[in-house]
C-alpha cells in the first residue's frame, strides 16, 4: 500500500516548518492565482494547552498524489488522472462537471472550486495554473531539467521535500522511513515524526484536546 | 453551511471538549439531498405502479379497476420524481451540459455518480413507456379517474392528437409476456436506486455516512417507502375507499418504516460508540437544538405510517374496519405518508449537514 519507487510524493517535517507561510504564497505566484482565490496548499496552526503549558505546531499540506487516489476513484467523467508515468494526479478541466464529489473523498482537503465551479488542485508544479499538469510530458527532476515545485523552492526551513520516492526515501530519517513502511498516513505522504513534543503528537494522532485553526481555506 | 461548523464547535464545546475549528464540510448544498431522496421516491413509485399492474392480472380484473388507477399514479409519480431528481443534481453542476451528454462524459463506472445516472435514466425511461401503456389506447379511453389528467391535457392540445396516441399505443401494445418482463427490468432500476445510498457510504473521510450497509438499506427502505406512500396518498385523495389492495400497500409501507426505524437506531448507537472525532462531531451536532428536533422528525415520519398502516391494513384483513375507522382511516393514512415524504427528506438533508469529515493533520 504505497507508491511505485518512480512516483512523486511529498515529504514534510513538522520540526522545520516555521509556520510563515511562504509556501502557500509562492505556490500562488508560480500558477498565477488571485490572492482570494482558494490555497492549493494550506498552513495550519495546530495548538493544545494554555499558557504557560501552550504548544502550537504549524503544519502545510496540499494534494499528497496519493498512491490509491481516492478522488480519482470517485470523480464520474474521469477528470482526474493518476498518472502511471510519475504518479502526478492531474485535473482535465474540459471534463470536469463541478460535481465536488472529490472533495469528499480526499482526505486532505485538497481540491478547490474557482467561480466556474470546475476543481483544481495542486500539480506539483508539473504545470501553471488550474488543469495546468493536464497532458504534460512526464515528470522531470530538477537534475534532468525540471523545476523544483515552488512550495519546496520558497520553503524557509526546508521542511516540505518533493521527488520520485525512491529519492525521497534516501533523505528522510530512519524513524520516518520506518513509520512510512508501516503505513502511516496510508502510504500517500512521507512525514517526519515531531520530536519536540511527543505527548502534543500523540494528543494529534487521537484527535483530542488541540485546537487546529486556519484550517478553513 | 459556516453555520453547521460553529454549531458544531459550540456543541463540541458544551460537551467539554476544547474548540475545533474543522475543515468545512460544506462541498454541497440542500440540491444533493433533494436528489438523493427523489430518485429513490421515483424507483419506491414505480415499484407501486409495476406491482398494481402485476397483482391486477393476478386478481384477473379488467383494465378499468383500482389497480390500473394505483399504476397510472405509481408511474407518473416516478416520472415527476426522476425529474425533479434529475433538476436538483443538474442545478448543482458547474458544467450542466457535460452531465447532460452523460453517454460521452461519464465514463468511471466505478464512480457511483456515473452508475446513479444511468439508472436514473433507465428508470425514467421505463416509466414514460409504462405510463403510456397505462394512459392510451382503447381501455384508457373508456376508463375514468383522476388519474387520466393527461389525457384530458392532450385532448385539449388537440382532439386528433389524442386519437393518434391512442391508436398508436394500441398497436405497440405487448403481449402479456413481454410486458411482465418489462415490469420486471424496471423494478431492478427501481431497486438500483439504493445507489444513492452509496453514494455517501463510500466516503471514507466521513464517519457518518461511511457504512456499507446501513446507509444503502435505509436510503432504500424509506426512499421505497416514501414512493408508495406517495402513490398511494394521491389515489387515495380520489378513490376514498379503503379496501384489501390499499390495506396491502399501507401494511407495506408500515414494515418499510419499521425496518427503517430500526435500521435508523442502529446507525445512531453506533455512531454514539464511536470514538472517531468525526463520528463523535456529528453525533453532537445531531443532537443540538434544532437538528435534535429534527432527528426527532425523522423518527416521527417512520413511526407514524408504521403504527397507523399497521391498525388500518390489519383491521381491513380481519374484517374489522369499523366505520369510525373507515371515515377517519384515509385521512390518517394521507396525513401518516405526508410525514413519510418530510421525514425522509429531512433525513437525507440531516446528514449533509451533521456531516463531518476526519480532521485533517499531518504531522508527527
Ligand atoms: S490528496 Fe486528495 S486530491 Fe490529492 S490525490 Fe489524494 S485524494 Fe486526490
Ligand atoms: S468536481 Fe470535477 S474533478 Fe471533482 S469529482 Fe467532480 S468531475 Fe471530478
């Protein structure tokens, strides 16, 4: 239950992300969108406790192009596309009827709906703009010439990662690595585990007690 | 639906949990549960109407009889339904033609979406073709009842028209087989409707709905029921007498709400027990204020027609029917399917927006 070893994927570490939101805003820019438009990738501030005992911990996420794409299962006039070549999941715009449905299928709030009402979403920087990954040539690494997705690029603390898994895998931690065998997250996103505070983890993981704000978009 | 989250927090709130802001789950508005609802309406409708047709063979009665009265309205309830179905899900597409070319565009038949709409259509194909047979052609015009509204529609248009349709329908009439076979395949996209049910039941990310079978069985159940109790309220507002083939149908619908009730008290204790934060958001918002008077219209629409279909199928079997029970039967058994149709309508509307999907988090 994980991706092939030549399919992208994103890697976040929680202890790097400094909540500024420099992701989200360059990813914006790189694909043109108006600044009130929906956040192909959203940070959130998660909290728990009150002062003096208060911990909040920022975290980014967009589409993950999970292995499984439960959107694309779902999506009835096959918009959207797994693609077998680098696991990118792209959006056919000229297909796409405006139904949402996706949205409730992704679990992680990934898919948006501009005024025409037709869903766009992360590409990975594959393309510009909304569908813009639709039909593009496969995938290239920044060494083979392709360009480093911009929410990698802009990241202050280097805490979001994006490559084939197979490279991917090879800068991660162990302890990361291991739970991503495991299964953590379903297979669809590589996360470091948060070592400052294991116990706010934990509380996370069982979804009690914290506060998660600037959740909506 | 802003609206649903704050209740939601508030509620999560009073319950001693700290405040959550969740991920709206606002993807769609009240068209989807109209949808949802009417379509299994319109296959509940047709069910009625193929199965009057059946049982007035059965009985070896003429084309002139209550039954041909039940399967006329049957028929045309289904089509207003699949219509009005087919309206509300159209109005929330932000591409409507793309849908409306659905033969080109919707090709993930793993997608319940794109199977839903072929059975829908299927459906309604089905109950244009029985109604006509029900509506034209030599029997039908030396019938009468309320029922043949649309003859007098055409017959207005134009007398010749009418004599036309007549005519033609006479012709293409089939034989007994074929039409047996007919009701036959129209009551399997009368069933497939459950379709709607796993619509919402394979949304992983939403606890409430996410149950294979609860969901699809209740969407079914009260959906059915609901479209023969629609049926049946409309031929009963002109055909007044309560006899065995109403009786039958009243006790259908009674067994239907009680599955559903109980199927419906299922769902609920489960989703109190469990202990996902989703599951336990919805069931908090269930349970507040106006969606807890709400929840309580859902079970009232189920218990009415149960008990009143009940006492009034029973007595009319037993011989019982006193003429108290005569007089005021009709009445209660319009008034209970009324509180069918709100019911399972403000159950569907229910959960949409009690709806929570699993809070999003990636992180350590
Ligand atoms: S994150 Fe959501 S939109 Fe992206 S591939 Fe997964 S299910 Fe689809
Ligand atoms: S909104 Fe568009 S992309 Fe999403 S499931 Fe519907 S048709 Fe597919």
């Amino acid at each position: 239950m994980s991706a092939d070893d030549d399919h992208w994927m994103f890697y976040f570490d929680p202890n790097r992300c400094i909540g500024c939101h420099a992701c989200s805003v360059s990813c914006k820019q790189r694909h043109n969108r108006d600044a009130d438009a929906d956040d192909w990738r959203t940070v959130s501030h998660v909290s728990s406790g009150e002062y003096p005992d208060f911990r909040e911990v920022p975290i980014s996420m967009s589409c993950m192009h999970c292995h499984d794409a439960p959107c694309e299962q779902v999506c009835p006039p096959d918009a959207i596309i797994k693609r077998e070549e680098d696991g990118i999941v792209t959006v056919d715009r000229d297909r796409c009827i405006g139904c949402h449905y996706c949205a409730w299928a992704c679990p992680f709030g990934a898919p948006t709906y501009d005024e025409e009402g037709l869903m766009s979403k992360c590409n990975l920087c594959l393309g510009e703009g909304p569908g813009g990954g639709h039909g593009q040539p496969e995938r290239q690494t920044p060494e083979e010439g392709g360009a480093v997705p911009a929410c990698v690029d802009d990241c202050v603390g280097g805490a979001i990662k994006a490559g084939p898994k197979s490279e991917i895998m090879q800068e991660v931690s162990e302890e990361a690595a291991e739970r991503f065998e495991q299964g953590a997250y379903e297979g669809r996103v590589i996360v470091e585990p948060l070592k400052e505070d294991g116990e706010m983890a934990d509380s996370i993981r069982n979804g009690d007690e914290l506060n998660i704000v600037d959740m909506a978009r | 639906m802003s609206t649903t989250i704050s209740v939601l927090s508030a509620a999560l709130a009073a319950a001693g949990n700290s405040e959550v802001i969740w991920h709206p789950a606002d993807y769609w508005d009240l068209s989807i549960p109209v949808y949802l609802f009417l379509a299994v309406v319109a296959g509940g409708a047709y069910l009625t109407g193929a199965s009057a047709c059946l049982i007035r063979s059965l009985r070896g009665k003429g084309a002139c009889c209550l039954e041909t009265e039940i399967a006329r309205w049957g028929f045309l309830v289904a089509i207003a339904a699949a219509a009005g179905a087919g309206l509300a899900v159209l109005s929330h597409l932000a591409v409507i033609y793309r849908a409306i070319l659905f033969p080109i565009y919707l090709t993930n038949f793993d997608s319940w979406i794109t199977i839903g709409t072929w059975i829908l259509v299927l459906l309604s194909l089905f109950a244009v073709v029985c109604l006509l047979l029900q509506l034209f052609g030599e029997h039908a015009a030396s019938d009468e009842g309320a029922s043949l509204f649309p003859r007098t529609i055409v017959a207005w248009v134009s007398p010749v028209l009418l004599e036309t349709i007549d005519g033609l329908v006479d012709r293409v009439r089939p034989p007994m087989s074929v039409f047996a076979g007919l009701h036959l395949l129209g009551s399997l996209f009368a069933l497939g409707t459950i379709y709607t049910g796993f619509e919402l039941a394979i949304v992983d990310t939403v606890p409430l709905w996410n149950d294979p079978v609860i969901i699809p069985a209740l969407f079914l159940t009260s959906g059915v029921a609901a479209g023969i109790g629609a049926t049946l309220a409309l031929t009963m507002l002109f055909e007044r007498e309560i006899g065995p083939v109403f009786a039958g149908y009243a006790l259908t619908v009674s067994l239907l709400s009680a599955v559903s009730l109980a199927l419906l008290y299922y769902g609920w204790i489960l989703l109190a027990a469990s202990d996902a934060p989703a599951a336990a958001a919805s069931y908090a918002t269930l349970t507040d204020g106006w969606y807890y008077v709400g929840a309580w219209l859902v079970v009232l629409g189920f218990v009415a027609p149960m008990i009143i279909g009940l006492v009034i199928g029973l007595a009319t079997f037993a011989d019982r029917l006193s003429p108290t029970l005569e007089r005021v039967g009709g009445p209660a058994l319009i008034g209970s399917f009324g509180l069918l149709l709100v019911g399972g309508l403000l159950f569907r509307i229910l959960l949409l927006l009690a709806a929570a999907q699993n809070p999003l988090v990636v992180i350590g």
